[in-house]
C-alpha cells in the first residue's frame, strides 16, 4: 500500500513539473509573436496579455495616411488603466521609434523631404506630450496621422 501512495505521489509532483514547462513554452511562444503582430490580431492579444490585478481600460485607436485610414483602423484594444500609449504601440503594433519619438507605424514611414510627420490628437486635441508620456485611461481615442506638418 505505501508503495502505491508513494508512486501516486511522484506521478503528481511529475506532473505539476510538467504543467510549468508548458506554460514557459508558452510565455515564449507569446513573446516570440509579438512583434510580428498586426492590427487585426492587435485586439485579441491586447486582451490577452492584460494582467488581472490592474482596471482594464478600452482605448480607440485610429490611424490615417494621407487622411486615409490603413487597414483595420479604427480598432478598439483593451489595456491596463495607466499603460503609457508608447508601450502600447510597441507591444500591439509594428513600430519604429528613437527617444520616444515614432517614426514609423506598420511599415508608413515619416517622411522629412515631403514634410510628413507621425502626430497624433488625444481624446479630439492634438497632444502637447509624446507617446510615452500620455498615460491610458478607459475610452480614450487616439488618432495618429501621416501627414503634412502645418
């Protein structure tokens, strides 16, 4: 009977070693795709990767080219209440950025010749901050536009 127990034992502690394995294979699998996400799976693993100790909050984000939005733009991502939009964009999009400065968003690029910038208007008013320095709130609308600096 004690051999019974002491197997059925180590068959259990084998097992929850197990689980953990899996859950790292994952963590890295999550990682790994991050960076090659695009909009349209923006949403989902916004959602995903959300932690549940922080309020959630659900932001719009639009994003126009030339007065044209890019494909999938609007789209709504749940966030954590207070995630500065900076790191928002660089784990749900494809960006490029130097001190917190974005110059590119999903391949559309800045261009200084044409006199074209990344701005975006926070909640209607053009930011007077950067990316890193808006913190998120629920129902926030953030509009980035290619555009013509004026």
């Amino acid at each position: 009977m004690k051999k019974k127990l002491f197997l059925l034992a180590t068959m259990m502690i084998l097992a929850g070693c197990q689980t953990n394995s899996q859950n790292t294979t994952t963590t890295t699998a999550t990682t790994e795709t991050t960076s090659e996400v695009t909009t349209t799976q923006a949403t989902t693993l916004a959602t995903q990767t959300t932690s549940d100790d922080k309020a959630q909050a659900s932001i719009t984000i639009n994003i126009t080219v030339d007065g044209e939005p890019i494909e999938n733009s609007p789209f709504t991502l749940n966030v954590n209440d207070g995630d500065t939009l900076l790191d928002v964009m660089k784990a749900q999009l494809d960006i490029v950025e130097k001190d917190g400065f974005i110059s590119s968003i999903n391949g559309h690029e800045q261009n200084a010749q044409e006199n074209k910038w990344w701005l975006f208007d926070y909640n209607g008013q053009m930011s007077e901050v950067g990316a890193a320095d808006v913190k998120l709130k629920d129902g926030d609308q953030i509009d980035w536009k290619l555009a013509p600096f004026e």
